[in-house]
C-alpha cells in the first residue's frame, strides 16, 4: 500500500549502516582483460564503418567502371536489350546506394524521446536522499546528484550526463516506482547496494559504461524502428506496378542486409564481452549479498520475476479497460502492487519451479536469476541491514510522486494524452497487518470506551474467574446503578485522561533530553518542551511529570475498582445463559489470558516506552549524520532497552519461546534490525491484548444491554 506519512522521518533506520562490510577486491588481471574488450568494442563500431565505406565503394566502383562494359556487351542494337543491360546496371546500383543508406542512417540516427523522468527534490525526502547516501558510503561509491523516478519496473545508476559525466562523479540513480512499491526497506538498500556497487572502481565503471553503450548502440541501431522503416513497409503493401515493387523489394533487402551486418556486430560484442560484464554483475551482487544477506538477496531474484507476472497482468487489465471506456489508472505502481499481492498460486509455484532452471546464455549481458541465487547460497551472508518495514516509508509522500510519474508514462512514454476525467482513481488497499492494526484499533476504541476513556491508566486489567450470577435480579439492577453513577463521572475522568497523557509526553521528552545532556549532546529546548537545559532541572521534569502519572492513577483508583466489579456483574450475569455454552467457554478462555497476561503487560509497556524514548533521542539526527555524542545517547538508551529485555530469560508457561526478541546482556547498542523486531513484536503482543480486551468489554456490554 501507497502511504503518506505525518510524522518526521525516522532516521533512526540510517544506524544499521555504521557497520562496516568486506568490500570485494578487484584483480589486476580483470583490470587489464576491462581494458582489452573496451578497446575491441571501441573497434567493432569502427568496422562497420569500414563496411560502410567498403560498401559505398563497390556502388561508387561499379557506377564508375561496369556502365561501358554493360551496354556495350552484344553492340547496341535492339531497343529491349538496351533496356535489359541498363536494368542490369541500374538495379546493382540502385540496391548498393539503398544498402548504403541504410548502413549510414545508424550512425546518425539519434535516440528515440522518452520520458524526462521526475526529478526528486532532496529537501522533500531528506530521509531517502540520507538512505542511500549511508548504502554509498557502506558499499564505497559515490552518492548520487540526483534521483530521478519514471514507472518502470527497475532501478539502475549511470553518468548523469553521458560521456560528459564520465571523467566525474556526477550520478544519478533513477528509481521504477513499480519496483519500490513492492519492495520492503531490506530489499530496497539491496537493489540500490547493487546498482552502486558496479560504481565503487572508478576505472571499471568507465570501461563498463563504454562497454554498455557501444552494446547499446548496436542493439537500438538493429531492433529500433524509424518512419523510413515504416515508410517502406507501407510501400511493400500498396504497391501494384512489378517495376517498382522489384525496387522496393530491393530496398528491403538493403535494410535487412544492413540490420544483418548490425545484429552480427552486436553479438559478437556480446559473445567478447559477456564474460566480464556476467562477472560485474556478480561483483555488484556481492555488494548486494553483504549488505542484506543472501536470503534477502534470493527473496528480491524471486519478486522480480513475481512482479513481471504482475506487471503482464496489470498492461493487460489496462489495455482491456481502454478500449472499452479510453480510462486509464492513475497510480500504475499501486496496481502492480495489487495485483502481484493476488497473483494465484498455481502462478507463483510454476515460477518457483522454473527459476532455478533458467541457463546462462553466453550471449546474455547478465547471469541468470539461477545462477546469482546459487552464488548467494554460496556466500552464506548474514547482511548487516535488517529492517523490513515497506520501502514507500522512506518518502516524505510516495502516493504523489507515484501518480505523478503514472501520468508522465502516459503522456511521454506512450504518447497517450490523458485528460483528468479519463484517470481512474486507484484505491490504495489494506495489507494484512495494516488490517489488523485496524482491528486492533476498533477493539481498543470499544474497550477505552466502555471504560470511560481511562483504559491506559487502569492496565492492565485484572478479574476473578467469573461464575455464573447467584441472584440475577439483584445483581442486574447492582449493574444498572452502577454504569449510570459511572457514565455520569465521563467528563471528569476525561480531564483526567488528558492531563495523564501531557503528563505522560513531558515525562518521554524529559528522559530523552536527559539522556542526551548525560552524553553532552546540546539539545533543542523548544523540541522538548523545555524551558531550562541544565541537567539538573531537566531531571526535575521528569521527576514531577513521572509523580503527576502516579498521583493521577491514584486518584482514579475507586472508579477503577467500580469498573471493574460493573464488569464482573454484567460477565456474571451474561452466564447465567446456560445454553449459550460457546460464550461461556469464550468469557473463561478472555478473563484467563488477560489474568495471566498481567506481568508481560507491564514489561512490553516499559519496552515501548523506551524505545519511544531512543526514537525521540534519535529524531535529533540531521542531514549532517549522527554526532558521537548522540551515539553514545542512544548507546545509553539502548542498554536500557536491553536490561528491560535481557531481565528475565525464562518464558512463561503459555508464551512460545519465540515470541519475544531476547538481546544479548553483552550488547550496548541494540542493532536497527533487532530494535524493529523488538518494537513489532512487542506492538503486535499489545494489539493481541487490546483485541482479547476488545472482545471482553463487547461481551460484557451485551449484557448490560440485555439486564
């Protein structure tokens, strides 16, 4: 899913990279062997221009020398010899001036127009523009001057300018929208990893280059075609007269000949150079492979060819759709990202099942998907980045610049004039854990309600194994005074409510500006609140907003017991039911996963709250990077993160032994990949509390209803 996000950026996310990778090595004699092919691609041009002129030659030799010869073969008597030997001398000519024209018109012929892709403003995304800088400086290349963004379904990094960038290190890295809107953060640094890593020599990213463009040229020249190819194509069809369909016949077979002669040229080139250019493939996989681990690495192979399917799928829908309405979708990336997310599984087990049998050609530019799978495997590579959240969230605002850049394929890639009211709005759809981020959001609005708007203040909750009401009149009418005293102290308690959660941000903000004093790192006093920044004062702050959350729960502590005897009473009376054995069972299984859950309740809420603290002593990070004396704050946070985690090894009775992230007593500093593990884990656990809590509060609810 396209999101927008509404906070700052998390640059938190950049401290995985402060680790180092082993940069591969490159040989003396695959310098050499870089030259030597450069140099002979560098020819093949060269020859075809010798072909050329040799062809234009032989025209020019036999317009010159065989005319005589010709016509006065057998005298000149006969007006129908004459013109038999003068078409014996004319069509020679005229095919060797076609054959020569069209060997001539590739080295003038310019590039078709695409698209002018869009450029990307590094003060609207500060955090992907910091994010790939921190992947250029791990993998040892240069970071690029400018992003651009088009649809395609690819990623590459090149010499901004062409050949006149080629003695600099002006880049530029254009990124397929369609490619990052299915990719998580992890497979993301990967591809980018990758796309640098062909940058991190500089005498072989300009041989490469050469290389690529003289391939390039080649095959645009041979497979490329023009109005002169369709102008003749047209002739071929509507001609009638013999005379001249035998010319035009003749020119056809010049263009054929000379495209002949060009798609030669070009697998040779490709034959000569195919070894290296295979090989710095497999270098920029290696870079790719250390920096995310070989799984990874696999998991990205197997969505590329997942997302062509996708991206089949989606040109064909969208073709179907124009020429029935001439309406076009207007975020092409998002409907990739659909329809790859409902690709059916028979789809994806015959790609699983033929991936790994694809060969190497040794005609083709690239290694097979097989092939750099199996040098993955090889290298066992953990990688040092872990972080999977989607890669949408290092834009500022991905949703705008993916609709922008669908309109722009339209107008400029395929020629289309799309007007506002023929573009289809493409809805962004639910992934499964954002739909249970909403569920879990629904039950927590059910049960913060029924608990008049203090639920954060009274967990977590605990209960005695209800049994069925002994006398339901009584009891019924115990619950019908109760709720109404209570409802009645709603506008209160949300005063309450609101001064607990300014409390609760002045004693987060407090923390996070005293941890980064302690490690002298100056601090924004309007950031946090602050009025004063000695340390001293700082630590007062946080003493009285820490006091103000207490003395707030204490002063909530009748209404909490009133809460929850209202909500005994209605669960009591909804089992006096006794043929409603499935609630029964339901209220039982609810009230002893609350109960049990009672201490882990209180040391995921430590953990989040930390970790909310090292996001805020994070959030101080700038484009500049990440000061030592910032380190070494969050390095003192994150221990803090550690003993809350590392405290307690034993798992209860009813918890799995994976279900939590059990860090190291020896780690100072907790790894970006297992603080977002830990913050997931944690987060899912407390929205599996507030679901069951959710469910409880509606049953007893009901029963309310009901008396």
């Amino acid at each position: 899913m396209t999101t927008q996000t509404t906070t700052g950026p998390d640059y938190l996310i950049l401290s995985a990279f402060d680790q180092p990778i082993a940069r591969p090595r490159t040989r003396f004699f695959y310098q050499v062997s870089l030259l030597l092919v450069t140099v002979a691609m560098v020819l093949l041009p060269l020859v075809y221009l010798a072909l050329v002129c040799g062809a234009a030659w032989g025209v020019y030799y036999h317009a010159t020398h065989h005319w005589s010869s010709i016509m006065g073969f057998g005298g000149t008597r006969g007006g129908r010899l004459v013109i038999i030997k003068f078409i014996i001398w004319f069509v020679p000519l005229f095919t060797g001036c076609v054959v020569v024209f069209f060997m001539l018109k590739p080295l003038l012929a310019r590039r078709q127009k695409r698209a002018q892709p869009l450029a990307l403003n590094p003060a609207d995304n500060p955090l992907l523009y910091a994010f790939i800088e921190k992947i250029c400086d791990v993998v040892g290349a240069p970071s690029p001057t400018r992003i651009d963004l088009n649809c395609d379904l690819n990623a590459s990094a090149g010499f901004r300018r062409g050949f006149f960038s080629m003695f600099g290190n002006d880049l530029v890295l254009t990124l397929g929208l369609p490619l990052v809107a299915n990719l998580n953060a992890r497979e993301f640094a990967g591809v980018v990893a990758h796309e640098f890593g062909h940058f991190t020599q500089s005498f072989g990213m300009r041989m490469s280059y050469i290389i690529r463009s003289v391939i390039f040229w080649f095959g645009r020249v041979a497979y490329e075609r023009d109005a002169w190819d369709e102008t003749l194509e047209s002739w071929s069809e509507d001609v009638e007269d013999g005379y001249v369909a035998l010319i035009v016949w003749t020119a056809q077979i010049g263009v054929w000949f000379s495209r002949t002669i060009l798609r030669v040229l070009m697998f040779l080139g490709i034959f000569i150079a195919g070894f290296l250019l295979r090989q710095m493939e497999y270098d920029a996989d290696a870079y790719e492979i250390k920096l995310v681990g070989s799984q990874t690495f696999e998991t990205t192979q197997r969505k590329f060819a997942t997302l062509g399917a996708a991206v089949n799928v989606t040109y064909k829908q969208i073709r179907n759709v124009w020429k029935k309405s001439e309406a076009l979708p207007d975020n092409i990336s998002e409907l990739i990202r659909q329809y790859h997310e409902q690709l059916p599984p028979a789809v994806l087990k015959k790609i699983d099942d033929t991936l790994g049998l694809e060969p190497t050609s040794f005609f083709s530019t690239h290694p097979s998907a097989a092939d750099r799978i199996r040098q993955a495997r090889l290298a066992d590579e953990p990688g040092i980045f872990h972080d999977e959240r989607p890669a949408t969230e290092l834009f500022a605002s991905f949703e705008h610049p993916a609709r922008f850049v669908t309109l722009l394929h339209y107008t400029d890639d395929l020629d289309i004039p799309v007007k506002a009211e023929k573009l289809l709005r493409v809805q962004p759809s639910q992934k499964k854990s954002e739909a249970a981020s909403t569920q879990s959001a629904s039950a927590h609005s059910t049960s913060n309600e029924y608990l008049l708007g203090i639920e954060r203040m009274l967990l977590p909750i605990k209960l005695e194994p209800p049994s069925p009401s002994a006398n339901y009149e009584q009891h019924a009418t115990e619950l019908e005074q109760l709720a109404s005293s209570l409802k009645n102290l709603t506008e209160q308690l949300a005063s309450i409510a609101t001064q607990f959660t300014d409390a609760s941000g002045r004693m987060f903000k407090a923390r996070a500006a005293l941890r980064s004093l302690e490690a002298r790192h100056p601090i924004k006093l309007e950031s946090f609140g602050l009025a004063d920044g000695n340390i001293e004062s700082v630590r007062a702050v946080e003493s009285e907003a820490s006091a103000t959350r207490d003395s707030l729960r204490h002063s909530v502590h009748e209404v909490a017991a009133a809460l929850n005897r209202r909500m005994q009473l209605a669960l009591s009376l909804k089992l006096v039911d006794e043929n409603d054995t499935e609630a029964s069972k339901r209220i039982h299984e609810l009230v002893a996963a609350l109960n049990q859950s009672e201490k882990e309740f209180r040391k995921k809420e430590e953990v989040l709250e930390a970790i909310l603290v090292l996001d805020l002593i994070a959030s101080q990070k700038n484009d500049g990077g990440e000061p030592h004396s910032l380190s070494r704050a969050i390095a003192t946070q994150s221990q803090v993160i550690n003993s809350l985690t590392a405290s307690d090894d034993t798992p209860a009775p009813d918890e799995p032994v994976n279900s939590g992230l059990r860090l190291s007593k020896k780690q100072s500093h907790v790894s970006i990949g297992d603080l977002n593990e830990l913050r997931r884990s944690s987060l899912e656990w407390m929205m599996d509390y507030h679901r069951k809590l959710g469910d409880l509060t509606e049953i007893a609810r009901s029963a309310e209803s009901i008396s």
